[in-house]
C-alpha cells in the first residue's frame, strides 16, 4: 500500500508560518494572508492528485505570489512619469498639500458641514466650497457634487425632466469612462433636441427649435476631441437672446481664461480651453465643471451660475445622492482660497505645468548621472490629458532609457511599474517625463531606474 501523496501536502498552518516568516514579507491582515495560504495549498492539492510531486518551498511561492498580488491591488501612490498632468488612470490631479491638511482638520473631527455657529441652526454643504468657486469665477452661486457626470445629469433632471433639452450634433460627445451626451440625457428623463450638423450649427437653428417646451440650450464643450476645417458653432452669447437659459458643460474647469493666478499670463498651451468665467459672462446661465481636471482640486462636480437655478438644482432630490463630502469640500474649499489669493504655487497641477524648463534640465541632469551613462536627458512633450486639449502639447523634459528591443522595453516598463514609477514607452525608449514627477520623488526614480538597469528586477 502506498502513502496517500497528499499527506506530504504542508499545512495551512505550516505556509502561512513561511510567508509570515519570508523576507521582506508584507504586514497584511491575517485573514489575507489565510487566504492566500489555503489557495496555495487548493493548488498543489490538485496538482499531487494529477501526479505532481510538490515541494513546500513551491507552496509558499505560490502563497506568496498571490500575496504580492492582494498588495499589488490595494489603493496606493504611484509617481506618474507619463507626462500626462490630468492623467484619470492615474488619479487625475494630485492634491495639495495645503488642501489635504484642511481635509484632514476637517474629516478627522466635528465640523460646521451642515451647521451655523451663530445661532445653532442647520446651515447647507454648499455654503463654504460651492460659494466661494462661485465668488472665484463670477458666478452668483454654486454648489459642489460627486463629479462633473452627476453635475451634468442632476442639473437636466432638475431642470429639464419630460421636456426639451436643445444640443448641436456637434456636440452629442462621448467624453469618455461612458458619459455620452446621449445616455446621460436619456437617463434625466430630459428630450433631446438634435439641431443643426455635425460640424456646422447656426443660432437660427437653436432658434427653429426653441418652444414653450424647451427647458434650456445645451452646450458640452468637446474636450477631448477637436473639429477642424468647414465648421461652425453658435456662441454662448448668440444663444443668450434666445429666451431659454444657456447651460455651459464646460469640462476641464479653467477657471478664468485669463490665468490671473499664474504670474507669467496665459499660457500657450491652453490653447483656446474656455474658462468658467467668460462663459458666465458671455451669458451661460449654469456652467458644469470638473474639480479634478485644470481646476486641480479634488474629484466633485461643480455648477456655478444663476442663483435661482441653483437653488433649484440643489432641492432636487438627485442632489443628496450625488453630494460631495466633508473631505471634498474641505479640499475643494482650499484650493479655492488658493485661486482667491492668486496663488497657484499651492495647487499641484499648476505648480507642475508651469515648472519652468531649466529647472527640469537640472533635476533630469541629476538623475541620468546617477544613472552613471545608461540614460540620457531629452526634450519630451508632456499634455494636459484628462479629455482635455486634444493636440496642444507642453515643453518638458525627460529621462531616457535606450533599450536594444521592444521586448527589453516593455520589460523595463513593466518593472519599473512594479516599483511604483509609470512611465512612457516611445519605439526601445522608455521616457521619464519630470513634468508630472514631483521633486520629492526624483530620489524613488533614481533609485527605480538604476535597479532596474542594473538588471535585479525583471525576467
Ligand atoms: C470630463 C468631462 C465630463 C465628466 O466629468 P467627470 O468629473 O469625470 O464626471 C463631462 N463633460 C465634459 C465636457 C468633460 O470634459
């Protein structure tokens, strides 16, 4: 008689006191680490049924990789090293420091959310950041959602539900992650009006549209997209007269054209990007913006304009499913004090696009030294991203790596992913923007790129 194989099959008990024990193991919560010791163990289970001889060394490997794989999962900061600033994969725009202190000042107690001090009464969310975006960009009030998608569909089904929503062809845009014009309109329960074509719409044919059922003229702004040639689209300021009240879906969420935060003016790469306040003075009665795009704050959803409407928008009942929180608010309430003080050396995202070339050149001069040779330092294009720009592209500079083939490329890529750096993969280059890496991190780069030169990770 032959001893049953499985009995040299370890314990559960055994791996988990291998991986607990395993160099450089990671402090997971037990009942992980049970997991991933008992789906070890199912493994070679099934594997000394089919014949195989087992080790349990390979058990703990196998535990240990799934392990690796749990952590690889979990939410945590990677340096972004695309070039990409509004990079929505990655998180869109990093939040400042001075944001996140009032997030957790605010978040990490009690706070007038929803509460007037001065005579103990329920006050409303939208008082603090929703007011002051609102002050920012000349609008006469604002409130704060989830995001611009929940913007865009609470302010239709306040306003518009079981009537006429007029929108250019031109504009019926897909901006990506599933908002289509389209469906987020079907979804209100607001009717769609189609005028005009697809690259030519006239006012005249907002006009012929315009009933006693149009609840208001909608324009999205096309982000992520540009249309070039024989094209025609009617102004904020043509559709004013119109009767009905203009809503702006502006996107990115530049708030001013004019730059007033930055010292140097506007710069060029914004292309002809709207800003917030001339669409509200152009006549928009509403305009809907991201917070995490140009705006460089924190995920929400923003509306901005007539008070009135507003304060209709904020009665819906959509509204309390799609509020903004504590922290948001707080963060967002922040980075608008940073705007009011003109000072945008406390919102990432500016601080980053507007870091001036030289000090680039001198950062990446550093880090391909430390790569004594392997890497170079070169001119690279960085973009805004996030849907936004589409063509325009920002002076920057970067660190590259030369490889002999696509496949050493892709390796060193993937690498240095599992190192917490995304960077660009350009023919057997692999690209290091510093545009959207900030200083602090320049030290995890170095020390990602030599081990990833000097061959340790990979295979
Ligand atoms: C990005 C964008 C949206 C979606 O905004 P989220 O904040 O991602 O929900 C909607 N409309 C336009 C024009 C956009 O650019």
């Amino acid at each position: 008689m032959t001893a049953d194989p499985r009995r040299s099959l370890p314990s559960v008990e055994r791996v988990i006191e291998l991986l607990v024990n395993a160099p450089g193991s990671t402090p997971l919560p037990r009942m992980l680490v049970v997991d991933a010791a008992r789906d070890a163990v199912e493994v070679a289970r099934a594997r000394v049924l089919a014949g195989d001889a087992v080790s349990h060394d390979e058990v703990a490997r196998v535990a240990a990789d799934r392990l690796a794989a749990v952590e690889d999962g979990l939410l945590r900061p990677l340096v972004n090293a695309t070039g990409v600033l509004v990079h929505t994969n990655l998180g869109r725009a990093p939040i400042g420091a001075s944001a996140l202190a009032a997030a957790a000042a605010v978040g990490g107690g009690y706070s007038n959310l929803e509460y007037r001090t001065d005579d103990g009464r329920r006050g409303s969310r939208h008082d603090h950041a929703g007011a002051l975006v609102a002050r920012a960009c000349g609008g006469e009030a604002g409130i704060v959602v989830n995001n611009n998608a929940a913007a865009v569909l609470l302010v239709l089904a306040a306003l518009a539900r079981g009537r006429d929503v007029v929108v250019s062809r031109g504009e019926l845009v897909e901006i990506g992650g599933g908002f289509r014009v389209p469906e987020v309109m079907a979804e209100s329960g607001a009717r769609l009006v189609e005028v005009g074509t697809t690259n030519r719409t006239r006012r005249a044919d907002y006009e012929r549209a315009t009933t006693d059922a149009t609840a208001m003229l909608l324009k999205i702004h096309a982000s992520n997209y540009r249309m070039i040639g024989f094209v025609e689209a009617a102004s904020i300021a043509e559709l004013a007269t119109l009767g009905p009240p203009v809503v702006v879906d502006a996107g990115s969420g530049l708030l001013d054209e004019t730059t007033p935060w930055l010292p140097g003016g506007r710069p060029a790469w914004l292309g002809d990007e709207p800003g917030v306040r001339q669409c509200l003075d152009a006549g928009a009665a509403l305009v809907t913006f991201s917070g995490d795009k140009l705006l460089g704050g924190p995920q929400a959803g923003i509306v901005v304009g007539r008070r009135d409407l507003i304060d209709t928008v904020a009665r819906h009942p959509l509204a309390r499913a799609v509020r903004a929180d504590k922290l948001t608010l707080a963060a967002l309430q922040d980075t608008m004090l940073a705007y009011l003080d003109g000072d945008a050396t406390r919102i990432p995202l500016w601080r980053m696009a507007c870091a001036p070339i030289d000090g680039l050149l001198l950062r990446a001069g550093r880090i391909a030294a430390a790569c004594s040779g392997r890497a170079k330092v070169a001119e690279t294009e960085a973009v805004a991203g996030g849907g936004s720009l589409p063509g325009l592209t920002i002076p920057s500079v970067g660190v590259v790596v030369d490889l002999d083939s696509g496949s050493d490329v892709e390796r060193a890529a993937r690498s240095l992913r599992r190192l917490g750096i995304v960077a660009r993969i350009e023919g057997s280059a692999v690209v290091c923007d510093l545009r959207t890496v900030a200083p602090a991190d320049d030290s995890t780069l170095i020390q990602a790129l030599v081990t990833v030169l000097d061959g340790v990770v990979g295979r």
